[in-house]
C-alpha cells in the first residue's frame, strides 16, 4: 500500500502582513492569543510567528507580566 502525500499549506506570520496587528505589551486580548491556558508563551512552532517577531512577542509577554497585566501562571 503507497503513502498518500497530502498538500501542506505554508503557514504565514500573522504579524508580518501589512493590515496585521502591531505587538503592544498593553494589548492583552492579542498577546493571550500566544499564551496557553496555564501562561507559557506557545512556541513558534505551533504558532506560526516568524522569529523576530516572536521575539518582540516574548519581550512583550514579560513586560505585560512585569507591570501585571499578565499572570506568571494560572492557579
């Protein structure tokens, strides 16, 4: 029996368009996005951001935790 190649569609950056959204460590409903249900910050992997951006996506998470908009984790 042969192995089907299924089509993989290219994952694309969701910060890197021009209409996209701007990362901002005050804007908590877009970084929540990028967290999981116990507060880690979801890996680039799974989440489709370009390095530099994900980056700039971490840097915003702990400074949205710092200044307590964010939870360092869920109870």
């Amino acid at each position: 029996m042969m192995r089907q190649n299924y089509f993989q569609r290219r994952r694309v950056c969701p910060f890197s368009s021009d209409n996209s959204p701007e990362i901002d460590y005050k804007d908590i409903k877009l970084l929540r996005k990028f967290l999981t249900e116990h507060g880690k910050i979801i890996p680039r992997r799974i989440s489709a951001v370009s390095s530099g951006k994900q980056r700039e996506l971490a840097r915003a998470v702990k400074r949205a935790r710092f200044i307590a908009l964010l939870p360092y984790s869920a109870k």
